[in-house]
C-alpha cells in the first residue's frame, strides 16, 4: 500500500524502489494493481499533513549536511 500512495502522489513519475529478490520486486510491481479509494486517502493525510514533512534530512548529520572529522 506504501508504493500505491507513493503512486498517487502529485510530481512522482516513478518511485524508485529496491528490490533484492524476484518475490520483493514482484511484491512491489502488484502496488500497481492496488487502488486507493478517497476514504484511505483522507485517512493517510490525517497521520502526516499534506505539505508537511516528517524527515529532519536538512538538520540530519548526514547526505549534503554531513560534517565530517
């Protein structure tokens, strides 16, 4: 269900996914099938606001902020 709405998400082409195995990238390629209706929606956007974030990436001591010793 987390690459279907990935899927519905305005701006996303493509999510990038990872698999290692045939079963986990068979397992990703069925989100395709999967359909979200406005209920689930609603429900995910009252867990994390639409135009929000839940990452620190920008404060996170790591990727572009890394400071290394």
């Amino acid at each position: 269900a987390a690459l279907a709405w990935v899927l519905r998400q305005p701006g996303v082409t493509s999510p990038i996914i990872g698999p290692r195995t045939l079963t986990q990238l068979e397992d990703n390629l069925a989100a395709c099938a999967v359909t979200l209706t406005e209920q689930d929606c609603a429900e995910l956007d009252k867990i994390v606001e639409p135009g929000s974030h839940v990452s620190n990436y920008y404060q996170a001591e790591w990727g572009p902020n890394a400071r290394w010793m």
